[in-house]
C-alpha cells in the first residue's frame, strides 16, 4: 500500500511541475482490497481528463482436489485455480501455482504433488511479484499392507540346539520387541489394522545364482501380494566377497520387482546391519538410487556394541544379532523414512 501512495505521489508531482490541477478522490482502501483511485485532471487549456491507475488485484488462492486429512501413500494432490477467475489472476503476468512441503526449502512450480510422507502442504498462487495468500493444509499417510521382506532378524524360528527358542526377530526378548513388531505399532498408530508379511530371504542370500523365481512366486506370491509398503531388509547372509562381477544386482533387481505386485508400492531398502559387507550395500544402494526406492542405512547403529545382544545368548551365533535396543533403533530409521 505504501509503494502503491508513493507512485501516486510522484506522479501528482509530475502533473504539478506540468502546471495542472489535479483533484483526486479515493473511493475505497483497505489491506486485503483496494478500488481504483480516480484522478481528475484539469488542463491549463480547460480540457478535464479522468485517469484510473491500474491497482493490481490480490490473486485468487489455489483449491486442491482433497481436502486435508489421512490419505494412502501416493494420493495425487491437484491445484487449479477457481473457474472464473484466472482472467483476473493473468491481469497481472503470467500466473502459476506453487507449493512446498514443510521438510522442503524451496518452492515447486506444478499443479500436482504426490503424498510421499506425512506433514504440512503450503500453497499459493504467483504472478510475477505478487502472491496469493499462502495456505497450509496437514496430510498424513497410512499403509493398508506392508511386505517385510528380510532374514534371521526380522524373524527366525524355534532353533534349541543354539539356545533360540523364539518365533520372531532374532535376539530380541520377546515378540513385541523386534523391530517388526515396533513398525507394526507406529503404523497402527496412524491407521489399525495395517496388515503385516514376512517374506524370507534365505534362498536369495545364500544362493542367488540359482534362485528359483517361479518356486518362490508360488510359495511367497500370496504374502506380497497388493502390498502398498515393501521393506527389502536383507544382507548379512550373503558372501560378500563373491559380489563384484557377478549378476547379484540384476537378480535382486528383478527379485525386488517380482514382489513390488503393486505398481504404486513403496519399496524401502536398508542397508545391512552388521559390518563388513561393503559390496552388498553398494549394489543395493545402487538399486534404491537408480530405481526410485528409499535408502535407509543401518551402518552407524551397526557399530554400537550396545545394539547387540552380546552377553544374553551362549551361542555367539544369535549374540551377534540386534537386542532389544538395536531392534527399536532399525524400526526407528525405517519409520523416520516412511512416515
């Protein structure tokens, strides 16, 4: 408002150093509206002029196709701006709308954004140096089936002979401790009910070259099926040196694609948990990098000696697996991705 006087003011200048009288009237100005202010100007020859600055108009604000609220992963958000009114909102430049999530810096040119991750949506439209009101809307995501797909820690049966004798994530103390049952709980948070799957990863570790991927469609097909959230968490089995120059990542490549069923899935992979596979989690970051998927890396909690459950297990086997700690600090990095 102040820019739009002090224009006024110089021109009023001009027209007085013009040697012309000038009478101007002020119709309506508030903040938010201002109508043309209309100035009659008399000539020195008596001719009257009535000039009407152009006041530039605030811009309509964009609507979006869903009203804010709980939406599955990958809901497509749309902007357009209210019939009618993109005249007015183009009286001023080239319009265009733009948004930026709170876990963003910048501002995105588009009309469409995708629901990757739960948080506030600001909004507005832009036309040159004006803006429309910015407008915030809060989303938040949910998973209705989630794919885990790993070895011994995300679950391992009754093993007496080595002193296990759990159905779950091994080492973790009981069944609602490993990392699995944790996920589990953050989502349900969110959303009850969201089904879990386990799919093991045993035959693709120890033996990737010959892997049997119509045997392991038809034994595992129906627990992947549809999932919406696919969590690829596999690794410490492999031989890690005989990784360079072999098909490792073209295999796990079609591996992971087999069970994405659902086009639209999330896929998340981690890295490994224990220390000194250096191959294996540079083919698998590779595969998350050039495929779209999300990287979650367990390398530095790998290194805590207190993320192990050394010391409550005889067998060094089992002891050298994630504790209760380390089970709630793998669930806690693969939430801190997804949510």
């Amino acid at each position: 408002m102040i820019i739009r006087y002090a224009r006024l003011g110089l021109f009023i200048l001009f027209l007085v150093l013009a040697k012309s009288t000038i009478f101007a009237q002020i119709v309506d100005c508030s903040l938010t509206k201002c109508a043309p202010i209309v100035l009659k100007i008399v000539k020195d020859d008596g001719k009257t002029a009535i000039v009407k600055p152009i006041v530039t108009t605030p811009l309509p604000n964009p609507i979006l196709n869903i009203q804010e609220g709980q939406y599955p992963f990958g809901t497509e958000i749309t902007f357009t701006i209210p019939t009618g009114l993109n005249t007015q909102a183009n009286a001023s430049g080239s319009m265009v709308i733009q948004y930026k999530w709170d876990y963003e810096t910048d501002w995105t040119t588009s009309t469409k954004t995708i629901l990757k991750n739960s948080g506030v949506l600001y909004v507005r439209a832009q036309a040159a140096d004006i803006s429309s009101e910015i407008k915030k809307y809060n989303f938040n995501l949910f998973y209705t089936r989630v794919t885990l797909v790993g070895n011994s820690m995300t679950q391992h049966f009754e093993f007496p002979q080595i002193g296990w004798n759990g159905r779950w994530g091994m080492a973790a103390s009981a069944v609602d401790k490993d990392y699995k049952a944790i996920l589990e709980r953050y989502l349900n948070a969110i959303r009850p009910n969201t089904a879990f799957n386990i799919v093991p990863t045993g035959l693709i570790e120890k033996d990737f070259n010959n892997f049997d991927f119509d045997l392991f469609n038809n034994n595992y097909g129906g627990l992947y099926k549809d999932s919406d959230l696919i969590v690829i968490r596999l690794g410490e089995n492999n031989l890690d040196g005989q990784l360079p120059s072999s098909q490792y990542k073209a295999i796990m490549e079609r591996y992971i694609k087999l069970i994405r069923n659902n086009p639209k899935a999330r896929v998340v992979i981690t890295s490994t948990f224990w220390k000194g596979f250096p191959n294996t989690n540079k083919v698998l970051k590779e595969i998350a990098d050039e495929n779209g998927y999300d990287w979650v890396s367990l390398e530095v909690i790998g290194k805590d000696d207190s993320n192990y459950a050394y010391g409550l297990f005889t067998d060094p086997g089992v002891a050298y697996h994630p504790g209760d700690k380390g089970m709630k600090a793998i669930a806690d990095l693969i939430y801190a991705k997804i949510k």
